[in-house]
DNA sequence: CCGGCATTAATCAACATGATTGAGTTATTG
DNA sequence: CAATAACTCAATCATGTTGATTAATGCCGG
C-alpha cells in the first residue's frame, strides 16, 4: 500500500547516509538554478508532481530545504519557492597548498562559515595533521550541538605525490593522512586531488552556465584538472581521472611543465606568495609565460574534446583574476589557431572561484558524496547494483 | 502488492522496446561470461535471487534467453545454466568503407547469419542507399516471418565527414542517410562513426577480458577511436566522442595523419585492397610507417589515460593480425618511452575482431539500444529522469 | 548399502518502496 | 463565477526485498 509518507531517516531529520537519486537530483537542480517551486522542479525533473510533494516533503523535514514565501500575483494558486537551507547540512574542506593549509566550515548553501589558515615554508605531515585536526575540533566545539552533528564530514584538497616536489616532503610518502583523520573525526574523511576538487567546487557552486559535460584545468604551483561528464564528475578506476597536468605536450613535456605558477617561479627567479596581494610579476614575463602556458593548455583541451566530445573548457587557478583572463584568452586564441579537422573546438571560459576552488571543492566533497546526483538516471525503488559488471 | 510475474510485454514475447536496466544487466554478463545459473547472476548482480527468478523468467519467456540442461554432479541442487537465445532478436549492420561497404544480419549471440558486400571505387550516397535498401529488403524477405519480426534495427557504420576524403562524395554532404533508410525500412536506423562502433563491437562481442574502463582506437583508410567508461560506450553531445584521428600530435598534425591506412598508403604510393589477402607492403616500409604510426598512437592513449583515468588501451585495424600485432607492440613500447609522471601507463593490447569490427558494431548499435546497460545502476522501479539537469 | 543431514538452487508468499494516475482542493485572475 | 495553476489525497502498480519452503544432490555414519 502507499508508503506512509514520513521521513524515513532516524528522528532528528539529520540524514547522515545521503539522499535517494531523486532527491539529489530536486537539491542539484535548486542549487544551480536557484530557488524553484514544486511545479517548476517536476517540469525539470520529469517526474510526477506527486513524487516531487513526496520527496520535498521529506527534503524539508530533513531540514534541506526550506519553503519560501509564498508568491501571489499570478493565475492560480501562489507558488512556494523551495530554496535550499543553508543550515541543513555543513561539510569541513581542507587544503593542503604549497604555502598555505586552509581549513573551512562551509554551509549547506556553498558560504564559507568559518576559516582558518596556515603558512608553511612546505607542507609537512604533521603540522598538517595537527593543524586540521585541531581546527576541525575547534570548529567543532564553537558550534552548537544542533549544528554540530549536521557537519557530514571532511573533505581534503592535496596535490597527489607531494613527495615528488623535493626531499622535505619524503615524510608524505606512505602517511595516510586521511585515515588518521578519520580516526580522532567523528565523521568520515573524503580525499581528492587539489586540481579535481577545483573541478567539483565550479560544478557545485560556481557558474550556473555550464553544460552537462565539460574539462576543467585549474593552474597552480603545479596544474591538473577535473573532468565532468554527464554531469557528475568523473574519478576513474585509480581516482586519478582529470590528470591533466600529466597530460603529454608537443617536446617530450607534459603540461605542467608550462601552465604552472612553478614555470612562472623559474622565469622570474623567485617564489610568489600563496595571495594576490603580492603578485609581483614583471609584465613582460607574465606576457612570455602565459603565451608557453596557452600553448599547452589549447593542446590538452583540443585532446580531451577529441576524446570525450566536450564542449567546454574552464580555466582557473590560483592568480589574480586579470593574470587568469589573459591566460583564459590566450589559450582560446591558441586553441583557434590549432587544426582541428573532425572535431568541434570547445569553448574556453575562466572559472569564477579562483583562490577558494580547491577549499570549496574539499568542502564539496562529503557534499557531493551525499547530495550530488551520480551517474545518470534514477528509477525508484531498488538498491540497484552492478557489482562485477565488465569484471 | 505483488505484481503478477507475467511478461508485460505484449503477445508475442517480441520486445521491440528494450529492456530494463537490471534486464539488461543480466544479458550482458550473460553475454560477457558466457551461459550462467540463476544464483551466479544473483551474486554478480547484487540482486536478490528472487528478482532473478522473476527477471529470468520474463526473459526467457520473451525469447532472449534459454534454459540449459540441468548441471549435476555438484553438491545440492543441480543448476541450470542460462544462455543467450540466439534467435532472440536479429540486428542489420551496415558498413561503408573506403572501398567496401557490407550489409550484414547479425544474430543475439553475435554470430552474422548473413553477409553481402559491394566494392566501389569509392562510397557514393545513392549507390550505397540502394545496397542497403535492396539488401535489407532481400535479407527480410527471405527469413520466416517469425524471425522477420525479430529483426530490432539498423546500425550503419560509416567515418564522418565523407565529403572530406574528396571531390568524388561532395554529395554526401547533406544527404541523410540514415533517415532515407528509416522512411523505407520497417524498423529503427541508427549511424555512427565507424571507428566508434569498432570499439562498441568489441565490448560487445569481443574480448571477455575488458575492464570497465578503456579506449580503442581503430586504424583503418582513416583512423578513428571509441571510449568506454563505465561499461559503456560513450557517445557524448555531439555523438563525437572517441574522435581520436583528430586528437592532436606534436608536429602540428593529428593522430589520422600519422596511424592510417592513407598514411601508409602515401609511402607505398598505391591504394592497398580492402581483404588482407592483396596485402603487399615491403617490410622496410611497413615498418617505417609503424614506428611512425605507434609514436602517434603512444601519444593519444597517454593523453587519454591522463584525461579520463584509464587502464587498457585495445588497437585494432582493418590490415592483418601481423601487421596489427607489430602495430600494438610497438605502441606499448613508444608507451614505455614517453613521460609519465603522475599517472599509471595503461596496458596496450590488440583487438579481437580485425576486418570485420566496423561491420559487427555497426549491427550492435540496435542491440545496445535494446540491450546494453546504460550508464551505471539501476534501482528499480519507476522511470527515472533527468531531463534537463545541468542546463 | 542406506538413510539422515548439510548444502545449494530456486520458488512462494508477504511486504516495502517509490513511482504513477486521476480526482479533488485551494487560491488567484479576469 | 469560470478558468487556471499549484498542490495534495487516494488508489494502483511495478519491482524490489526478506523469510520460509521445496527440490535435488553429495557426504557420511551406522
């Protein structure tokens, strides 16, 4: 017989083990396009408005989202805009940068809560143990005990091999920072490659504009990426999908040998500072260096729209806005002069997140873990499988 | 309460409108492992035993599948195998080639039943609409009329952009094929890029060894590719995913100015013959253009691993399995030479399926569309939608 | 050598979930 | 007050789940 329509999560309405596709589904839709009343989302979704009355019902006594005020002025019955809670659920991100470790609390609605910082001549293991652990505690315990059992859990931003970037960083290889996390957390500890949780914060919270399928390179001290397909990003079997500054260019280089701040390090003979404040960069160098890095980054776009038919190319990093639009130009002019017979050439936009992706992405992390719609589809009933599927 | 375990498809048992997710799950392991019991499925599904009961049941009462004879032997209950029907349903695959176009009727289990073929000196639109009207028309009016209705579709393969390969088929640029064929044809047509459909035909039909994740790039008078993620092949936007011909290479050029036929073809300064038998290259020749051909190929599937994460790389190609063994051998080796730091070098091995991959896949685009699992899950009951998520 | 028992495959019966449809309710415009 | 639009209620349906049951076999002790 009809399901009693309650929620079906433990009393508290504090859904700790994600959401049905369904669901994340409606919240995606309300997080990218804003506020949305329930005709609106079944259009959207395709599903019946009696199943969006379910499932926002339940969405709403789980505290995710919130009922608006209702809208008068039009025929028929006033339309309530459902708008997501920001208090519904809060994610931890951290950041593991060249300089500078990040911790932030961030809301349901993408703002950043709380935030704390480091400086570091490197980033050691330790310290940065020390530093999220107890920051996250601290976070903790200066929230109330409603909130604090909202926050979902930890999500991490790390390059990948930080031993590979000098003889300080050995003590990285081997330490598994995630599971010693997870053992002082209360909550689990998602991590991910800095580039690629670039890619997940500008899917999750960034522009409202992007297509369904799109590549996402984000240049920093060094330069990776995210791929996005069928909306929902991709990991791949080693979780290492989006590798793009691995990905080999024209000389025997690969592209982090050109599109990284390291590449600009080496031209002008010294480090920058983990803001933009100090960005002190002789123009004609900047000029030098961006024409290198658009070179190489028109070359990995135009590979990976060969590959997987992507429309869209995102270009961030960790820059000052203008330094990123001169290179997002850049690569577009060098992308337009590259032969490209059989494929369309992608569009090339900047990002909008610059210095925050990577903490955002960490954050977005558990988020997307429980609320991010996955693949595709959704059906309805049943804890579907393909265990073993293609062996 | 619960549903009579009837085939819901009408009369017939003849399912012109596809399968279920979890369906489709069960025929593709079937189709991947080979014939399996009922509690194999179960445990490779994650289904429960009773779904497979009631899944089995309707698919073998639809004729997609046939009980074998009862195993015994082993401890408790004897099982009974359950295998493809191969008359379950019937596919027309359509190829245009260089020099040849073949029409094939391909059956469930992937055996061709029937095969016509007609060399051109090069496709033209009119005479390769004819060759495929009266050969469909021919093939249909000389099954039984039991097996005419089985028949779910045709899949033409054919490389895009014909009107490029020269002046001879500027006439294709416009004509639309594959909706001429459907306005005369009693069943679906669907067309895809024939390097594409190699790579669907070898996950199909092909090696049982494939892992969930690969990228196969086809040499033929061009060279082209396909990419599978999990499990299945996509397409993309555009229906140009898998472009790997126009992926670019150092030099300025693309992969198909390098790893082609046409390549090869250029250095020997003559046409080579669409069988393997008027396959006359000097050694020292066809070795020059490998070396050539696998630097290039190295290049696109690193590219490829970095993008989207990828542990194989299956090469395969309208020549002979020694000139494709030398082909993918020396592949793995520039593979071996190239830097690649930060990623893992995906294995490179060779296809299965040689000459008549193009042909196979192109009738295995209607069997995908009926059959094959789509993206990932399934859950399980109701009509899942994401229209328009992510605008 | 035979009979009980563990084991495995498969089905039956009951139930749960989450979608659908169609009818009805409410609030608003014109 | 009719038309319209947003939403809900009630009933139905498809498809999954679990637990109990039936079937067929090898193993093994008396």
């Amino acid at each position: 017989m009809p399901a009693k329509p309650q929620d079906s999560r433990g009393g508290r309405g504090i859904p700790r083990q994600g959401c049905s596709q369904n669901e994340r589904l409606i919240l995606s839709l309300i997080r990218r396009h804003g506020p949305m009343p329930r005709a609106v989302l079944a259009l959207r979704t395709g599903l019946s408005a009696q199943a969006i009355t379910n499932q926002t019902r339940r969405l709403i006594a789980a505290g995710l989202l919130d009922a608006g005020e209702v809208v008068r002025g039009k025929v028929g019955q006033p339309t309530t805009p459902l708008a997501l809670s920001p208090d519904g659920a809060l994610f931890l991100g951290l950041k593991i940068g060249r300089r500078l470790a990040e911790l932030a609390l961030v809301d349901f609605a993408g703002q950043i809560r709380l935030h704390r910082q480091e400086i570091h001549p490197y980033p050691a293991p330790g310290r940065i143990f020390d530093f999220a652990r107890q920051g996250a505690q601290t976070i903790l315990d200066g929230l109330p005990p409603a909130m604090r059992e909202r926050v979902m859990g930890l999500g991490i931003a790390t390059p990948y091999r930080l031993w590979d970037w000098g003889r300080e960083m050995a003590d990285w290889k081997g330490f598994d920072l995630a599971g010693r996390l997870a053992d002082v957390l209360p909550f689990p500890v998602h991590l991910e490659n800095d580039a690629t949780t670039a890619c997940g914060a500008e899917l999750i919270f960034g522009r409202t504009d992007l297509p369904r399928d799109f590549i996402h390179i984000y240049v920093a001290h060094y330069a990776g990426g995210g791929l996005v397909l069928d909306g929902a990003l991709r990991h791949g079997p080693t979780r290492n999908a989006g590798a793009l500054g691995s990905m080999p260019v024209p000389g025997g280089r690969q592209l982090l040998d050109h599109a990284a701040i390291a590449a600009l390090e080496r031209r002008i003979g010294h480090a920058l500072p983990p803001d933009d404040s100090g960005w002190s960069v002789p123009d004609e160098i900047e000029r030098a260096w961006i024409a290198e890095a658009a070179e190489a980054l028109a070359f990995a776009v135009l590979s990976s729209a060969a590959l997987a038919d992507l429309p869209l190319a995102v270009i961030d990093g960790a820059m000052p806005a203008r330094t990123r639009t001169r290179l997002t130009e850049a690569t577009a002019r060098a992308l337009a002069a590259m032969p490209a017979a059989g494929i369309d050439r992608p569009r090339v936009i900047q990002g909008s997140l610059g210095r925050t992706a990577r903490l955002l992405g960490a954050a977005g992390l558990p988020l997307a873990h429980h609320f991010q719609p996955d693949g595709a589809l959704d059906r309805s009933k049943a804890p579907l499988r393909l265990a073993e599927e293609c062996a």
